[in-house]
DNA sequence: AATATCGATATACAAATGTATAGCAACAAA
DNA sequence: TTTGTTGCTATACATTTGTATATCGATATT
C-alpha cells in the first residue's frame, strides 16, 4: 500500500506538523488549543448553529437536539472563555441576551473543513477495506 | 470588527461546512469521526510519535513522556479499531510488535496542521485583546 | 539459576464529563 | 391574576476517562 520511500517523500511535502521535532512546544500548544476549544459533546453543534448568525439562549436550545439547558450553559461558558463566542447582553428592558461567534470562531470553519474532507476519504477507505 | 454583511460575504467562501444545512449528516458523522479519532489524552502524542515512522511498545512508552502502558495499549487499541495505526506482528522469535500509521493516519497531519494553524492564530487574537 | 526485557493485562481508584429533573427571578400576555 | 417565556442555576447521579501500581508469560542475557 505505501512504501517507506514513498512515506519519506511525502513527509517533506506535509505542513508543519512534520516539523514538530524541530519546534515542539509552540504547536503542541497550538493543537492542544485547538483540541481543548472544540472537545465535548456539544461544542460543534454549537458553533455550528452559531454559522449563521447570532442566536439567543432558548434559541440554541431549541436548534439543538437533546441539549439540555445545564450543557447549555456550561459549554456556552467555555466558548466564551476561550475567545470563540461573544455573548452580547442588550441594554433593553428585558434584557435581551445573544451569542455569537468571534472572528476566531468563524475561523473555526478551517478546521472543520479538514476534518471533513479526512472523515469522509477516511470513512471510504474504512469501508472498502 | 466584523460586520453582518463581511460575514456573509466570507461565508459563500468557506469550505463544506458553511453547506451544511444543505448536507448535513454526511458531514456531521464525518466530523465526529474525526473528533473521536484524535480526542484522548494521548492519541495526537502517539499519532506524532509514529509519523516518523514504526514503533515498538517500548518504544512508543519511552518516547511519550508520562504515558503508563494500560493508557498506551487502551489507546493504541482505540487507534487500531478505526484504522489510523496498524499493528504489525513479524514472525520471528520472539514475536517481534511495531505499530505503523495507516494511510489515512498519516492524512491526518492535514487535519493537525489546520488545527495548527487555529491555534497559533488563536493565540495572537487572544493574548492581544 | 537469577535477572532483565518485551508486550502487555488486572485491579482499584480518582477526576472529569455528561444526564435528569427541578426550580427561580424577571418580566409579558391573556 | 394566572399562565408562559427567557436565561439561566442547583442538586443528584451515572458514565467515561484517566491514574497508580502490581503482575505475568515468554524469552533473552549474565
């Protein structure tokens, strides 16, 4: 299937990661980031229902199937404390409250889009073994 | 920072996930594949170690700084059931063990580098609030 | 014969993560 | 005045995930 050659060839065409041994800790942090932002169940149901445009609490929950308001809360909070959601309170009686994504949660998508495009040749190649 | 109409131009040219209300399980099970794959204490760790080429248990537990062996093996297992890391029994004796990245592991270092990327731009939109 | 290495597994426990269910203060609508 | 909506929080529990430590059979080394 692949020869160790070809596997050597292919490392010096890959991205950074092939890198890693001679700048470890900066993108180690950098994945770990990355990881930690977008892990939990709810996470990227979140941001992507976020995609569209800014939606209010009970909105989120509705759009969300099964979530309840406890996971809700707590992974908005996270969101938020890592710089992906904004949460917008509006100065009206009553208070109007709205979520957001910031511009690094829009820039969430390039990461998404990856592990798309990996998920769907991974689930063929799975498939068709 | 960011307006409604920026957004929505910046929308029309983003990747697959920005469609996915037009597609949506096919992608949503694509990126949980993904997301199960590399979530877990050690499975970048590992992933890292081996993209340089096999490994032996040993090898791999020396290499990853921390790691028990219940984790290691437990993880590796993990990796094995969904086709990311091969595990290579040679015929010598005694049984001599590697374990070796799939194709479709080594196509993960895109997914990695995206989150890379994330990440190390995350920071600096972070830290210079 | 005693000790070490390989490739793990067993048992017990701790911590993190997620679920289920109820409730609550502030307002608004009927 | 009762009923409903919004945006949550509280409590209790179940499940998952990870740690610590010990051990084991097969083989090699001294």
């Amino acid at each position: 299937m692949y020869s160790n050659k070809d596997k050597a060839k292919e490392m010096k065409d890959l991205g950074c990661f092939s890198e890693v041994k001679q700048c470890p800790t900066r993108y180690v942090l950098a994945v770990n980031d990355t990881l930690n932002v977008i892990s939990g169940k709810w996470k990227l149901s979140i941001i992507a229902s976020l995609i569209h445009g800014k939606k209010r609490f009970k909105e989120l929950e509705r759009s969300i199937e099964g979530i309840t308001p406890r996971m809700l809360s707590k992974e908005l909070k996270e969101l938020e404390i890592n710089g992906v959601v904004k949460r917008l309170v509006h100065n009206t009686r009553p208070v109007l409250i709205e979520y957001e994504l910031t511009e690094s949660g829009y820039r969430l998508t390039d990461v998404i889009d990856a592990m798309i495009q990996w998920g769907l040749a991974h689930r063929q190649a799975y498939m068709s073994e």
